[in-house]
C-alpha cells in the first residue's frame, strides 16, 4: 500500500473541490460587493450609530430618544433604523425649540 508522503513543517496541502464547480459554502453566505443596488442606504435609513454621528450624540442617547418616541424609527428584525428624513426634521424641531427659549 502506498501512503503519501508526511507533509513538510509549513508547506500547504491543498484540498481538491468535491464536485466541478464546487464552491466553498462560507462565500455563498458574504454579501456580493456588485450588488450595489440592494444599499439599505437607498432607502435613506440610518443605522443608531449613523444617527448618534449626525447628532453628535451617544448611541444611548439616540436609543434613549427612540424610546420615549421623540425619534421615529422602525425595527428590522431587531435593529432599529431611522429615516434621513426623521433625524432633519428632529433637528430642525430641537433648533426652532431652542431658539424659542
């Protein structure tokens, strides 16, 4: 019986796919970086740390501020995101607010 030879300290065995074609199950899983046209940023929806950053405020803050329903938003699945639109118009409320003081 011939057995292959031991492999060398630091020479990499490479594997042969099972099937023609065959692809590593993992890649299928990343996201394709062509499908630019599948951006959740099209929609304008802001993740809570892109709010946090526009605010210039803590990402506890802007959940604290989803919380007490100042900030609409909307959950998907468990991630809380927040229209373009919805964080302009908060602003623009909280700068006439203030300068009504």
């Amino acid at each position: 019986m011939n057995l292959p030879a031991p492999a060398r300290r630091g020479s990499l065995q490479r594997g042969t796919p099972v099937a023609p074609g065959h692809t590593a199950f993992a890649t299928r899983l990343l996201p394709d970086p062509d499908a630019s046209h599948y951006a959740i940023t099209s929609f304008g929806l802001l993740t809570v740390r892109e709010v946090a950053a526009a605010l210039n405020v803590s990402r506890a803050t802007v959940y604290r501020l989803v919380n007490e329903g100042h900030l609409p938003h909307a959950r998907v699945l468990n991630a809380i995101r927040v229209l373009a639109e919805d964080v302009r118009l908060f602003l623009a409320a909280a700068h006439s607010w203030s300068a009504a003081r």
